[in-house]
C-alpha cells in the first residue's frame, strides 16, 4: 500500500475486506455445488478433504467492472452451471 499514514492504509485495508467478503461467499457457493455434484458421480469427497480447499481465489473474477451476463446462463437456483472439463479421450 502506497499510503503513508495509517488511517489511509486502514481506509484501503478496509476496502478490500469489502471486496474480498463476496468472492468467498461467491466461491463458497460453488464449491458447495461442486461437491454435491462429485457426490453425485459416486467420488468420495470426505469432510476431512474438504476442510483443506480454501474459497479465496479470485483468478476467474474481473476486476475490471466490465461484466456482460446473459440472464439465462442463471437457471440453477440463480447460479452458473459448473465447468465440467471434458477428457482430452473422449470421442
């Protein structure tokens, strides 16, 4: 942080836990998702496995403010379906 005085580095501190907050509910949301859908398959996905995945990254998220979302790619409870990565072997 470039700014010298305490109270300005509290005020951009403070500005970031405003950002970061939603990503992790954000993130938090999907990885739920995540997990009921590799249930689902038949993987097993133990708690104790679980506790070790962190909501913090933010990599897919634009911090640009340019967002362009079309209004039906939200069908599943107001969510975007999950990627679901498809082998490089299949036909």
């Amino acid at each position: 942080m470039r700014d010298r005085s305490y109270e300005n580095q509290a005020y951009r501190a403070s500005g970031l836990n405003l950002l970061v907050a939603p990503i992790i509910l954000w993130n938090t949301r999907y990885l739920e998702l995540a997990y009921a859908e590799l249930a689902r398959r038949g993987m097993a996905v133990t708690p104790d496995l679980m506790k070790h995945v962190a909501p913090l990254g933010w990599e897919h998220i634009s911090l640009t403010g340019d967002y362009s979302w079309a209004i039906e790619e939200f069908g599943n409870g107001g969510m975007r379906p999950l990627h679901r990565p498809v082998s490089l072997l299949a036909a």
